[in-house]
C-alpha cells in the first residue's frame, strides 16, 4: 500500500511540476504581451498626435491644388478665349 501511495505521489509531484512550467510559461506569454500592448499604445498615441498635423497638411495642399488647376484653366481661357 505505501507502494501505492508513493508511486501516486510521484506522478503527482510530476504533475505538478509539468503544471507550474506550464504557469510559468504562459506568465512569460502574458508579460509579453503586455509589453507588446504597451508598444502598440504608444504608436496609437503617436499617430492619434500626429492626425490633425496631417488632416491640416491635407487641406493646405487642397487649397494649393485647386489655386493651380484655377491658374492652368484661367491662363487656357486667357489663350483661346482673349
């Protein structure tokens, strides 16, 4: 019986152990990951600061845009037209 009972509390201690790598493994898994999110909120955080400067780009080059196609058609009916 103290056979029994040792061989049981062999396998259980290997049990045990395959668990606590396996805890430990995914605590490294999960720290990881962590540290991944982290990195990703700090881009999110970068681009988020850097949409308006861009949005504000976009409209300045818009407006320099429609001056231009202004000047080609004004100088095409000054052309033919004058």
């Amino acid at each position: 019986m103290s056979d029994m009972s040792f061989k049981q509390a062999k396998e259980l201690i290997e049990q045990l152990e395959l668990a606590e790598l396996g805890v430990k493994q995914n605590i490294n898994g999960l720290q990881k990951v962590n540290e991944d999110l982290q990195k990703t909120f700090t881009y999110q955080e970068k681009i988020l600061d850097m949409i308006p400067k861009t949005n504000e780009k976009l409209n300045n080059l818009k407006i320099i845009v429609g001056i231009n196609i202004g000047f080609v058609i004004g100088l095409l009916i000054g052309k033919f037209f004058l």
